[in-house]
C-alpha cells in the first residue's frame, strides 16, 4: 500500500495540554496535587506522555478513496509510543507519519496496517517522541499482495500484580475527549454507534489508553513522570463511557485493564517502559 500522508504542522496551548489532561480522567480528585500539576496553567502544567498520540496526527486520512481501503470496516488494534524528549505544555510540532508495513492475513481476516509516527518539536527540530498505530482493515484481506511479519507480543502477567489502580470514566468522557481531534461519530451518534454493532457510543481506544498511562505513572513508577520511557497496549475490547477501568500492574512492565462492570479485558498485551 503506497500512499503519501501529508505531514500535520500543528501550533498548541497550555489549554490545550490541559484539556487533554482531562478528558483522561485527570481531576478526578481535586485535592491531589499530582493531579493537579496536569490542570494549572500557573504551575506548567506538566504533560501527560500519552499527550503525543493526539499531537501531529494526519486525521482521517484512510478516508481518502486514494488509498483503495474499505473505511468502515477499520479498527485500531494496538498503540505503541516512546517518549524520545520531554513535551512541551506548549509550542509547535510537526508530525510525520508514515506507513511502514502492511500484513494479509486472508480476505476471511482482513489485514494489518502498521504505521508510525515520529514527532518533533518545530523550532529545535527534536524529536519528542515516536508513535506506533496497528489498523486492522477488516475488509482489506487477501489482496495477494506481499506481507510482512506480525511483531512478537510482549512479555505478559507473571505473578500476583504489583499494583491497580480504579478509575469511574464519566458519561460525557467520550464528549470531551472528541475536542482532541478526533470527532468519528461512532463516540457520539448513537444511531452510528447501532449501525456498527455497540449498544450506545462507545469511548475512544486512544482515551482508555490515556487512562491506563496516568494509572501507570501514580503506581509502579510512583508518579515520577522522568522514569516513563514508553508504554504499549492491545484494544481487545471497546469501553462504554461510565465504565469502571481496573488497571493492574506487574513488576515485569505488563500491565492490562478490565471493565469491571462487565467483566471484561479492554486493554491487552500491555507493557511499560521504564528509564
């Protein structure tokens, strides 16, 4: 698959860091002052990493009829990233994306679309972090065309978990998380959200990933926002807003979350890096 994906100049704000701060659940206890540190403008505000998947991003640009992928039949399937510098609470980025491999697993499984994102800060031209997405293209399978090679999973739960952590997602997160830049309707047209299979709108994967990042930061690295190197995960199941998210964490850097009301595992394959 051969396409040419723009490159995304964006100019940000403090507010703008805050406000993603919150729609990941940040503020719920308004007597923290770890939590805090993420929603004062006089104070920074300091920036959570998952931030970088929302700063640079193309869009929706598997939309475009260029690209010959059926759009309503995408998912995102996993997310990777990797702090290389410290973000900014504000500046001007530029994120460029692009597609590093693509795998056929049959026209009855579809494919995997792999790509990655590197980004950097505009005036130092650092770069701030590297950012991996896996699409699965549910309609796209069996193109015999040449396939690359599934990554390896990383190393799973050992043992009775180190630490957990539970947060309530509020019934309006998916509303709030939208003004990152990601305004699919699947998270807030409910008539959407039953044409594709959900009960109701569901929450952005991105979203529960950011949750499970401030969780991982005030557990197993006691909130010391220098020792986060990266973290990756698997979307194994959709989150409803209103959800109770269990995070549990292991001394060997795995991690998963659970939708506690439903009993079900939302967040696979997880794995933090530490520095």
């Amino acid at each position: 698959m051969a396409f040419d994906i723009p490159d995304i100049h964006q100019e940000y704000s403090v507010f703008d860091t805050i406000r993603y701060a919150l729609s990941v659940g940040i503020g719920q206890d308004q007597l923290d002052p770890w939590q805090l540190q993420f929603a004062n403008e006089s104070n920074g505000p300091a920036v959570i990493p998952s931030f970088c998947t929302v700063l640079g991003h193309p869009g929706f640009w598997l939309g475009d009829p260029r690209t010959s992928v059926n759009a309503t039949k995408l998912v995102h399937a996993a997310q990777e990233i990797k702090i290389e510098n410290s973000i900014p609470s504000s500046g001007t980025v530029i994120g460029k994306t692009q597609i590093k491999d693509v795998v056929d697993k049959g026209s009855a499984k579809g494919a995997l679309l792999y790509l990655e994102k590197k980004l950097l800060d505009k005036i130092s031209g650092n770069l701030l972090a590297t950012e991996r997405r896996t699409i699965m293209l549910r309609g796209d399978g069996g193109y015999d065309g040449p396939s690359g090679v599934i990554p390896s999973a990383p190393p799973g739960p050992s043992g009775s978990p180190l630490a957990s952590f539970t947060i309530q997602t509020r019934p309006e997160q998916a509303l709030l998380y939208r003004l990152n830049g990601d305004p699919n309707p699947l998270h807030i047209d409910p008539d959407i959200a039953k044409a594709a299979g959900f009960e109701k709108p569901i929450l952005h994967g991105l979203c529960t990933f950011g949750i499970a990042c401030q969780a991982i930061l005030q557990t197993i690295l006691n909130s010391d926002l220098s020792k986060f190197g990266g973290m990756s995960a698997r979307f194994s199941a959709p989150v409803f807003p209103g959800d109770t998210i269990l995070i549990e964490s292991w001394e060997n850097g795995a991690f998963q979350a659970t939708a506690i009301e439903r009993d079900k595992i939302v967040l696979s394959n997880g794995f933090v890096t530490r520095k």
